[in-house]
C-alpha cells in the first residue's frame, strides 16, 4: 500500500472521469476524492463540507492570497472553485490516497504547488469514440458539443505532460488500470 499519496485525474470531456472516480471510492474506502471550494451559492440538495465547501468571495480571496489553494479558478467568468490544501493534508493525515479530479489548467497549477503529486491522464480509446459518447450522453446542444471538443483536442495534446496515462476502453477496466497505478489493489 505505501504511503498516502496525492493523484491529479485530467482527462477530456466525457472520458468517464467522473464515473471511474465513483466506482474508485466505492470499492476503495481509503480513496478520498476531493472536494473543491466555490463562490457560488449551494444547489437545491447541496451541502456544505459534502458537496463543495462554500465561501464568501472575501474568504476565498484570502484563501488563494495566503497559498491555502492549490489550485483555483473562475469558471464561465463567474464563480470561482479550488482545491483547498487543508483538506487535502487532513485527509493525508488520515491515511487517505488522495484524488484530485481536475482539468488541465488546474493539473498545471498542482503540478507547481504541490511537486509530489502523481498526475494521471484519463483518455479516449479513439477520437471518434468520445466524439460518441459526448453525443451519447445528450446533456449539451451542438454548439456546447463543438466548444467541449475544441478544448478536449488541448487536452489531448498535453497528455505527455501526465505521469501516467490510462485509456477508457470499458469503465471496470479503467477502473483497475487506476487502482494498480495508486497501488490500491
């Protein structure tokens, strides 16, 4: 098992990024997925220190001017969410293998903020194959499809920049191939 460790996933849109986390935590306890910081306000359901911790935009100022982010950003020109390094050390602390699901540009900030994490890029089987499932799952327009793609070819292109990569043939492998890299299983 070794030591708790801290593991960024980045990965394009529709790859199965949040599918494989949740069957990860499920058959892994020790696994502790992350959870980010926003200025939004909670959804219906929602709850504070579950879901998202969320803060006033004066306390995620002092968040990110005293280095308590590992990474953040503003999202749609709106809101903004992080990672809070508190939580990440508490759950380290704990004995936890640590999971950060992440894009590119806060894979980037981690890398800078926190040297030791491992990096994992989640990827397609092909190009076409997650050009189906984006169209599969039916929850964006054309035009989200079209924006989605475009920043998933960047993604793609950075994937050398990733300690290791994984490619999503079927979710129950991928789902292996992740535990073997975190020395899970």
């Amino acid at each position: 098992m070794g030591n708790p460790r801290v593991f960024v996933v980045t990965g394009p849109t529709a790859v199965g990024k949040g599918t494989i986390m949740k069957r990860l935590v499920a058959r892994f306890p020790n696994v502790w997925l992350s959870i980010s910081a926003t200025t939004r306000p909670p959804r219906a359901g929602e709850r504070d220190g579950i879901d998202y911790y969320f803060v006033s935009e004066q306390k995620f100022d002092e968040l990110v001017d005293s280095g308590a982010m590992l990474e953040w950003a503003t999202v749609h020109g709106l809101h903004r969410y992080g990672t809070p390094r508190t939580a990440v050390q508490q759950a380290l602390h704990q004995g936890k293998t640590v999971v950060l699901e992440l894009d590119l540009a806060g894979s980037r900030q981690v890398r800078r903020s926190m040297p030791e994490a491992v990096h994992i890029f989640l990827a397609p089987p092909s190009w076409d194959e997650l050009v189906g499932r984006l169209a599969g799952r039916g929850t964006e327009d054309a035009s989200e499809q079209a924006r989605r793609l475009e920043t998933a070819r960047v993604e793609l292109a950075a994937e050398d920049e990733f300690d290791i990569v994984i490619v999503n043939t079927t979710v129950e492998q991928a789902v292996s191939d992740m535990a073997h890299a975190m020395q899970l299983a």
